[in-house]
C-alpha cells in the first residue's frame, strides 16, 4: 500500500427486528462510502479478492 494510502473499515450497530443489526462503512483516502451490511462487505472481500488476484498475475507477468 502506499505510504499516503489509508483504508478503514467502521461498524455501527443499531437496533433491528432480531435483535442488534450492523451496518459497516468503508473509508478510503478519508471518502466515506455509503454504509453497507454484512453480505455487502462480503461481495466487497470478493471483489478485491478477485482483482488482487488479477494485479498479482499482472505484476508477475510484468517481472
């Protein structure tokens, strides 16, 4: 990551109709983001898996 480079990830909770719900904020280079739910930071991880996968084979292949 680069130096000026800063990635957060906050939780809220908040009362639901099961009990306590979280909502999760992700913030990058101090951008907010809309909050999301946990199955929307599940497709986040998947999808920065999927492109540091492919940044990965792109450097190798480069080198």
């Amino acid at each position: 990551m680069a130096q000026n480079e800063l990635v957060q990830i906050e939780t809220a909770s908040m009362a639901g109709n099961e009990g306590l719900e979280y909502q999760y904020q992700v913030i990058i280079n101090q951008q907010e983001t809309p909050a999301i739910s946990l199955d929307g930071l599940r497709e986040l991880r998947r999808l920065c898996d999927c492109f540091i996968r492919f940044g990965e084979e792109y450097e190798k292949s480069n080198h």
